[in-house]
DNA sequence: AAGCAACTATACGCTAGACAACATTCCCCG
DNA sequence: CGGGGAATGTTGTCTAGCGTATAGTTGCTT
C-alpha cells in the first residue's frame, strides 16, 4: 500500500527538527521547574523583559506568544498572584491594560538566565563548530522567515515575535 | 542589569528553531484538522503505520510518542471509539494488548500524508537548496544524536523513536 | 509453588488552554 | 453629535492530558 512513506526525506526532516525540539523543551523545562517558572511564564517572563519598560498590553503579550487573549489573562493572573506581575492601567487606552514585570519577577528571570543558557550550549550550540552552526542558523533563519514572516521586521531571531497579528 | 542577554547568539539559536517548529506544527495541525485528525492522533496512527503489522503494544506506544501510558489508553479509546484503531489481544504476553491499526484508520492516514508531505516541502525542505538543506539536517542529527541519544539506533530519522525507554 | 515484577485499564483530582459569550471602551462615519 | 462596529480584557464552559493510586491479570524467578 505505502512501502516506506515513511523514510521520505521530507519526513524524516521533520522528524529531526521535532525531536531537536522536544529535546530541548524536556530539558528547559527541568531546569525552569528548578526555579519555580513553567515555559509558559519563563516565555511570558523573557516578553515583558525586553520589551520597552518591562511591560506590554494583554494583546500584545498574546501575540507574541503562542497564547490565546483569554489564555495569557489566565497565565497573568497565576503570575501577579506569584508576585512575578502586575497590571498597570493604559493611561491612553482605557480598555487596555499592561502587564509589567516587577523587580521579584526580574529578579526570577535573572536566576534562570545563566542555566538557560548553559543548557542551549551543552546540548545545541556547543554540538557543533562556529561554521556548522551558522550554516543550520542560516537555513533555519531563512526556514524561519517562510514560515513566520512576522518575525523578520523585529529586532533580531525572537521567538515567535509577533506571531498572531501578522 | 541585563544589557541585552536577549541578543546573545545561543537565545537567537534556540529562538529560530522554536519559531520554526512552531511554524511548521501549526500548519501541520491546520492541515491534519481538516482530516478529523489532532495532532497526537496523528503521531500515534503514523507509529502504529510504520510499525510491522502496523500494530504496536500500548506501553511501547507510550514510549514512542509523547505520551505517558495512561494517555494513550485514552487516545486509543477515543480512536478505537472512531474506528481507526482496534485493540487485539497480544498471543505471546496475555497482558499486554496491541493497538491495531483498521483499515479505516490506514485511509485516513493515507488521505493526510500528501497534504502532509506538501506541506513540508513548501515550508521547510523547499525553502533550501540541497547543500544547505543537508547543512541543516547534518547539524540537526549531531544536536539529536546529543540530546536524544535513543534515536540513534533506530531505523533512521523517525521523531521521538524511543522517547521512553532509553 | 510462591512471591515479585510487568502490563493494561480505570478513577480521581488537577492543570492548562481554547472557544464563545460578555461588558467596556474606543473610533469612524454619517 | 451619535450610533454602529471594532478592539480589549475577562469569564464560563469544555476538552485534553498528566500524575497517582488501585486493581486485575499474567509472566518470570527463585
């Protein structure tokens, strides 16, 4: 019927692309656990902390990333009860609201940071040599940019930036 | 405090390859929900189609998808409820039992791979030559083969081949 | 033969998140 | 002005899934 759909290439791709992922997303998600934070709020976290002020409206935040409007009220409200957020009123929007990061939230963030990124060496840039790396940075980039357009007017390689309102 | 740690290179890495699975499930859930098909449900049909007999013990299911046993008793209820799976009893192990692909279920499954597939090449493996295409996936196995070292093992490529067990 | 380990299924509680409905507010256009 | 539509955030409802504990059955080892 199918003899060996399956060893397709294109799959097989896909297939190392997924598991990369679900790699590095099990041990992220260790290490956040380590310090208190789910990826969602570790996600949330790295938003508002570069974003301009510390602070972002709802919509905003769920744009970027991969909530829902209602999902990142819910994420929200767990994290201002945690004492990482706060809502502050949108002085010119008076539907709006902002979520920004409160210094203990910062201070969280700063905690994690170091071992985050220890991680991303260990198990993925450290695998491989400067010209290796770049050239899978490049292809994912240029991947990355058919496949999320959005993302290509920001600041750099952010994550899901600007994923709803493309 | 933090002058920019959001520039260093390893979170520009590890934020191209999210954006890019994000990208890519994203379409693939699209594609895989105008067949009545979520995306574990799909996962778990193509582990049972490439297995021999397309039939697979449910701990090893567990094991080769993303889910822990409990979870694919109720994935295979649910399939098995729609027709697509079938429970057998195993001869050798009255314990165990095997989950079954039905006929219904491989059609379904074949009405997915080519959309599937066309997605993939239009998004992914299209979007690069053949060089940088195989630039990326060599980097992409050396990452796998750190971070997941089961994998290597297996028959080739496939996702997540013995997530469990290791 | 006996006891221990493995496999599956089930029930319970729990979390997370999507979706739709809602109230509020803004803004454009008549 | 003023009304209708769009945007914003929140809430209720629903589904999916995990984790744990429990049980029943069977296999294996000693």
């Amino acid at each position: 019927m199918n003899p060996n759909v399956f060893d397709d290439p294109r799959i097989t791709a896909v297939g190392l692309l997924f598991e990369v992922h679900a790699g590095l997303s099990a041990r992220f998600a260790a290490q956040l656990d380590e310090h208190g934070l789910s990826p969602v709020e570790f996600e949330v976290l790295t938003r508002l902390a570069r974003s301009p002020g510390a602070q972002l409206r709802m919509t905003d935040l769920a744009a970027q990333t991969s909530l829902s409007t209602s999902g990142v009220t819910r994420v929200v409200d767990r994290m201002e009860r945690d004492g990482l957020l706060t809502r502050r009123a949108c002085p010119s929007d008076r539907r709006s609201s902002y979520a920004v990061v409160t210094p203990a939230g910062l201070s969280r963030l700063d905690g994690c940071l170091p071992g985050h990124l220890q991680i991303i060496e260990d198990w993925f840039t450290g695998q491989l040599d400067p010209s290796a790396l770049d050239a899978v940075l490049d292809g994912l980039r240029r991947v990355r940019d058919a496949v999320n357009p959005c993302a290509t007017a920001g600041s750099g390689d952010d994550p899901e930036e600007g994923t709803g309102p493309c």
